[in-house]
C-alpha cells in the first residue's frame, strides 16, 4: 500500500511523522501520526495506538499531548489516527458530535454514513496492516488507549478482540453509550433504532456480556463538564467488579476534560503501558 509522507520533525532524538493513504475501508484519504523512538537499526518496538475525541484529528494530541519524552524513555511508538473518514463528499452533521470529527469507532450501518463510516475496521484492520508494513513495529506487543469518544473506542475494539491489546487504558472515557445522551445520538444514527446493535460499542455491555481484559487503568477528572451526563466511570467500575476485572479508576480533583488534564498523566499511561507491553 502507498504511504505519502506529509511531514517529519525530529523530537527528543525520534521522528514525529505524518502521513496519508488512500483507505479502501472508509473510502477517503486517510491521515494518521507516527512517533517513533530512537532505536538500534533492526530493532521492533512495542506500538501504542492513542484514539483522539469529538472533534479531535491526529494534531491534537501531537500537538498537546506531551507524549514523546515518555515514548523515548520506555522505548514505544504511538500511532495517532484521525477520528472519523473526511472530505466533500463524505457525509456530515451541522452539530460537533455527529459527523465528521466524531466516527465513534463504529462500523456504521445506516444512510447517508455507511458508505465512509467503517471507523471500527480501520482502526482494527486496515490501520495496524500498515503500521506493521512501514514502521519498526512489534505487533506481537500491542496496546491501546483514548480520550472520551477515543476511551470508548480503546475500551471497546480492546474487548473485542481479546489477546490482541497486552494493555488497555483510557482518559475520562464514554464508558456507556447505552446510557447516555451521545450514545443516544451517534450509535442511533449510525446504526439504527435497534439498539441491540449498539451492544458491540457499549464497553459495560460488552464486559456483562463476557468479554475481559486482564487489567485496565482509566483516569477522569473531577471537575470534567460531561462526567455525570456523558462519561459515568461509576458504570464501568460496576461493571468491572461484577466481571472480576482488575480496574484503576482514578478521580483526579480538580482536572476538567481537557488536554491539559490527559497531558498532566499520558507520561504514567505510557509508562503503565510500556510495564505490560515490556513485560
């Protein structure tokens, strides 16, 4: 497959890169960020894929995230994909949470999105494929983490598809679809009125249902706007206690949604990953 580089920039001695392919999966121009840690030639390394939230392309946490000197020290590359298919002719909602910007890591079903909206298997297909093809990676050493629609697409692709990610994280994630006012909107639109479809995107109905993770560790600001509306960690907790799963769940006082919060601890996730994925 054909990668356009479109840009490299050397950070803390690796290369943050972006690129751009032509995805048979959503139909679109695809474009996705790359850090790569310095390493002895021949040498494969450990991948972490970081999903972006509502609104988000890969330049967000690029730009704000503050991942790279952790990436270095614990020796992990981090792949930062866009969050939905893109362009003129890609359908899009006037509203910021439907649409463009907000694919919600869904495979969609219904007019006008299923023809582009096919953001569960990019990320869980096409996307890896490539990464495996051009960077240094170690697929075997996987994992996975996101931020608030990004949470929910790290919790979700990593339940279903068990063995695959050695650990799982997330920042102030929708934990519930099913139970909140966004997953009202997205997964009803995507995928319909019944909502037994929407099961498969629910991290609490999928853990009820059997699916499991070895471990997860998720972090969430008290003073977040969406906590009790839209995120509900409570949920998740319950859902992972009842299920046997081994869940850090961290209120942290004070923190607000923002990429002031997740940069505040993506050094501890990286480090929390790098253990596992090194392990």
């Amino acid at each position: 497959m054909s990668l356009e580089t479109v840009s490299t920039t050397l950070s803390h001695g690796g290369v943050q890169g972006v690129y751009r392919h032509a995805s048979s999966t959503t139909g679109t121009a695809m474009t996705f960020a790359v850090f790569v840690p310095p390493h002895e030639a021949g040498t494969k390394l450990p991948v972490l894929f970081y999903l972006s939230g509502l609104t988000c392309t890969h330049a967000n946490v690029t730009d704000k995230g503050e991942y790279r000197a952790a990436c270095v020290e614990h020796g992990v590359i981090l792949v930062a994909p866009d969050t939905s298919p893109r362009g003129e002719d890609v359908a899009d909602d006037p509203a910021w949470d439907m649409g463009q910007g907000a694919g919600f890591y869904v495979d969609a079903t219904e007019e006008p999105w299923a023809g582009h909206f096919n953001m569960r298997s990019y990320i869980e297909d096409e996307l890896p494929a490539i990464i495996a093809g051009h960077f240094p990676a170690d697929m075997a050493r996987q994992g996975i983490l996101g931020h608030s629609m990004g949470g929910h697409g790290a919790l979700t692709i990593a339940l279903r598809n068990p063995g695959r990610f050695r650990s799982t994280s997330a920042f102030a994630p929708i934990c519930s679809p099913l139970q909140c006012p966004w997953g009202d909107k997205a997964l009803g639109g995507y995928l319909g009125s019944d909502r037994a479809s929407w099961r498969p995107y629910d991290a609490c109905a999928l853990i009820k249902d059997g699916a499991r993770l070895p471990d997860l560790l998720v972090d969430q600001g008290t003073a977040d706007s969406f906590l009790h509306e839209q995120l509900k960690p409570e949920l998740l907790l319950q859902a992972c206690e009842q299920a046997g799963i081994p869940a850090t769940i961290r209120m942290q006082p004070g923190y607000d949604h923002s990429y002031l919060f997740i940069s505040s601890f993506m050094a501890d996730h990286v480090r929390w990953h790098a253990e596992r994925l090194y392990a």
